[in-house]
C-alpha cells in the first residue's frame, strides 16, 4: 500500500461481543501508523459491538465506516428478535444495547455530531431513519455508501437508491469485500442502479467518495489543481448514457 499508485485509508474495524480486550486490533491501528498509512478506528456495526466500546471508538478518530442497516435482523435484534437475536442466543451472548431501540438512535446517541461517518449498505432504511440520521450530524458529515451487489449477495435485497437521491443526501458507492461479492468492480456496482443516471452513478463512484474521505482537494475530479487518478470507463450505450452489460474499467493514470 505505501508503494501503490492507489489511495488508500485503511478502517481499522473494532467487532466482538464476548471480549473488552482490543489490544490486538489496536495493535493494527498502531501499526498502520507506524507505517505512516492513512488510517482510523470504527465500529463495525451497531450489532457487533457493546455499549461501551462502541461509544469510546466511535469518539476516537475519523472517519468513522460502519455497517447499517444491511439487513431486517439488525432492527429486530433491538426488539429482541430475529435473526440476528437468534444467533446470539445459540452463543449465549447477551447485548447490553438494546435499549436504544434502534441502530439509528444508537449511532445517534453515541457518535458524536461533528464526526464524519461513512454508513455502509443502507439496504434496509427508510426516510424517517435517514432524517434521523441527516438531523444529527453537522452539515456534510454523513455519507451513504451502497454495496447493491454485496446486498444482492447476502439478502437478494437492493438499496433504496432513488429515495436517498431524493433526498438529497450524499451518496457513494462502494463494494464491501470478497466475503460478499464476487469481484471488487466499481462498473459492476454501478450496473446494478440502472434508475439512477449515469452521471449521477459516476458522481457517486468518484467524487462523493473523495469527499467522504476529505481527499477532495486534491481527488476525486478533473479539477485545476487536483491530481487524481483517471479511469477508462468502456461500455457505455452513448445513446441512452447507460452501461452495457459489457462495462468495464481500465485505470489510464
């Protein structure tokens, strides 16, 4: 990574319900610094983690990355039920966070409103919970990332898309990992937003995801002082502007 020609901020991911001791993720966190790589702690999820350490990692760096709203169990695990309850049960894990009533009212109610928080999938939420969210943070601090491949993987499921669009939020895309998708292809994800414009979708896969990572001085556009990679985007229909299926990337500088 310090070699590549490639960007990278490395989220160190915090996760585990039966441990308060951390020291081995913060020995990566360290590590990363050591190594002089952009880096910062986050919470995995608001399923993943307990009260307290939740709270003091999501105070700690920025951004923060955390998984929401990937799927129904997340919501029902806070009303003891579902899926997600569920496995716990069978590990014999108790949560001490349910009582929040929510991932979106436990994010609002730990993290504070002047961090910058990246919010992974969002496959599952609605317009109250994203003005819930919008309504706690400062202006320009939240971004919604959707993985609609990854979802289609794990929950046969699709991102609200056009609601988020709506409403006017920011919005980036993303690809989760091969734990949940067949390949890292940004054109891949952006085939599977077909009602989104082109130019929108190419928004999202650049720039907003620059912003969300405060590199947009210098990434994410073709701007006069910026220095940013450039991609070759092949397999768009000039016609309609929309992605053939055969839509690839080639990166060019």
């Amino acid at each position: 990574k310090q070699k590549s020609p490639v960007y990278y901020h490395n989220f160190i991911e915090y996760f585990g319900l039966q441990t308060t001791d951390f020291s081995r993720t913060d020995a990566v966190a360290a590590e990363a610094a050591r190594l002089g790589l952009p880096h910062s702690a986050t919470p995995h999820s608001t399923y993943s983690l307990q009260d307290k350490p939740f709270r003091e990692i999501a105070h700690r760096d920025n951004p923060l990355s955390i998984h929401f709203m990937e799927s129904p169990g997340e919501q029902e695990l806070f009303e003891g039920r579902g899926r997600l309850h569920a496995r716990n049960l069978e590990s014999g894990v108790g949560i001490d966070f349910a009582g929040y009533g929510s991932p979106a009212s436990r994010i609002v109610a730990s993290v504070p409103p002047d961090k910058n928080i990246l919010l992974i999938h969002n496959t599952f939420v609605d317009e109250e919970v994203i003005d819930r969210i919008e309504s706690h943070f400062e202006p320009g601090r939240v971004t919604w990332v959707l993985c609609p491949r990854s979802n289609d993987f794990i929950e046969g499921a699709h991102p609200p898309a056009t609601l988020l669009h709506r409403k006017g939020v920011r919005i980036a895309i993303g690809t989760d990992s091969l734990a949940s998708n067949e390949t890292l292809s940004m054109p891949g994800e952006m085939k599977l937003l077909p009602e989104i414009s082109l130019h929108d979708r190419i928004r999202w896969a650049t720039l907003t995801g620059a912003e969300a990572l405060e590199i947009d001085s210098w990434a994410g556009s073709f701007t006069p002082g910026k220095r940013p990679g450039a991609i070759l985007l092949t397999g768009i229909d000039l016609g309609s502007m929309t992605l053939r299926t055969d839509a690839a990337s080639r990166r060019i500088v």
